[in-house]
C-alpha cells in the first residue's frame, strides 16, 4: 500500500487528479470506478477544469459508480446517479450511456446486483477506482463486518453512516438506511485503487486501514491485499498515524527516481 501525505486537500485532490489524468491519457478507453460523497468534489472539479482545458478527455471512458440508496429511482435527487450528474458527468465530455449504478429502482435488488457483477464483467473490469472513507473504515457501502469477498449486494447502513449522512438531506426527508453496493470482493478485483481521505474525521479509520490488522471490523483495511492501491491523505486524515514521516520520505525518494510515476507503485 503507497500512502502519500499532502498539506491540504486541495493538494490531495490535485495529486489524486494527476492519477486520474495518467490513466486516461495513457488508457482513452479505461473503466473508471467512481464515489460519491463530499470527499471527491474537489478532484472532480479538477477534472472538470482540465476537460474543459483539453489536458484529458471521457469521450472513451466507462464509469461505475460504488452504489446506490435502494428505493432511489435515477431522476431522484437525492439518488447517487444525480449527484455525480451534477458533480461531474453533466460537466465533461463523457458519454452518459457509458456511465453505471446497480439498479436500485429495481423491484428485485438481487437480480440487480448479479446484473451489475455481470455487466462489470463484459465491460472488463475496473482500471482505476477512486474510493473515499467512511469514519467507520466503510468503503463503498461494505459497513463493518461486510465479507472481505463479498460482491454486490444489499447492505443495511449503520447507524453512525446514517448520522454521518444526515447532512444531504432536509430535516423531514425521507434518508434511505438500505443500499445496493459493490463488494469487498469486488473493489478488490479493480487493476488499481485510489483513495481519498481528507479531514480529522477520518484520521482514526486510515490509522485502522494503514497500519492493520487487516480486519472485517475496518473494511479498508482489505486495501493492504491489493497489489496497487495508493492512499492520498491531507495532513489531517493522516494525523493519527505512527510514523507518517515514513510515508513523506518514501514518496520523496519516489520522486527523485521517478517525478513523473505519481502513485504508480504501492
Ligand atoms: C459513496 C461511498 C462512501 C463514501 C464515504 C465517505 O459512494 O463510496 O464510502 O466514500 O462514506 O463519504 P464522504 O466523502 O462524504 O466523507
């Protein structure tokens, strides 16, 4: 696991952007694995700005977004499909019908969940996936204790993400407790995985995933088996680590080898 230390989250952003940019460029036709959440406005509003200045191009790629509220049709505006129109798909070149949610409107979740396994599947499977931190360690909607090989599936939200999440939605609005999300498994089998955490909130969750073990109890801490996943924290998200000098000398060596690898060991 590479972990890297940057100042602020605009830096973050910008280091996870750069990851971004050197798949597409390098692979115009990558599948992208995608968040939500607040964590990844910031990235994508980097990614936006470089589309918009012509340093990186959609136009080839597919996207599948980790999950979705179940009951929460796609014209729903407080369903995930909406939030990443507005956050990002309605202001890059990518072609909509290449972008992906498991079908949460579905009367059957789990005849959904093997359709978006299999569609996953044909499409060859996911290049880079972008995860963001719950401060229970969740990834994707995989709450504590989710199988480390799980798949795609329901899942019922924990109270604590339930709080956490409370701020999208009005005081008397409807906040679904049920989500349809891809695995432990599943994430697991992506080429190469970025995540993003900013904030002290997350500082006790990346300590458990970074330094272990490796436990159900902490599902990012899984991201230790993934041969190339990289961790992009700002100095607070990383404030409850033993030693991240560690990690800021390793990525300065990294560095001096090669400037232009950004992330690309682990
Ligand atoms: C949402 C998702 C979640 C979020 C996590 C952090 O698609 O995958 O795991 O990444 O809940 O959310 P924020 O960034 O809002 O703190």
């Amino acid at each position: 696991m590479r972990v890297v230390i940057k100042d602020t989250p605009a830096e973050a952003a910008r280091y996870a952007a750069d990851v971004f940019t050197r798949q597409l460029l390098g692979q115009p036709g990558s599948v992208l694995g995608l968040a939500t959440g607040s964590t990844p406005l910031l990235l994508y509003e980097e990614l936006i700005e470089r589309c918009r200045l012509g340093a990186l191009s959609f136009r080839e790629a597919s996207t599948f977004n980790l999950d979705e509220y179940l009951g929460l049709g796609a014209t729903h505006p407080q369903s995930y499909r909406y939030f990443m129109d507005q956050a990002l798909f309605d202001r890059i070149d990518i072609d909509k019908t290449r972008t992906h949610f498991p079908d949460a409107a579905s009367p059957d979740p789990q005849k959904a969940a093997r359709d978006y396994e299999r569609c996953l599947r044909d499409a060859g499977g996911v290049d880079l996936q972008l995860l963001g931190i719950g401060a229970n360690g969740h990834i994707g909607f995989n709450e504590p204790y989710s199988s480390l090989g799980s798949r795609t599936r329901v899942k019922t939200l924990t109270a604590q993400t339930v709080a956490d999440n409370a701020r999208f939605f009005s005081e008397d609005e409807f906040q679904p407790q049920l989500a349809l999300t891809m695995g432990i498994g599943t994430i697991l089998e992506a080429r190469r995985i970025v995540l993003l955490a900013t904030g002290p909130a997350k500082a006790s969750a990346i300590k458990q995933s970074v330094e272990g073990p490796i436990t159900a109890k902490c599902p990012a801490s899984a991201l230790q088996l993934h041969p190339a996943a990289t961790v992009i924290l700002d100095i607070e998200a990383a404030g409850a680590l033993e030693d991240p000098a560690l990690f800021r000398h390793i990525e300065k060596q990294d560095q001096a080898l090669s400037p232009s690898a950004n992330g690309v060991a682990s």
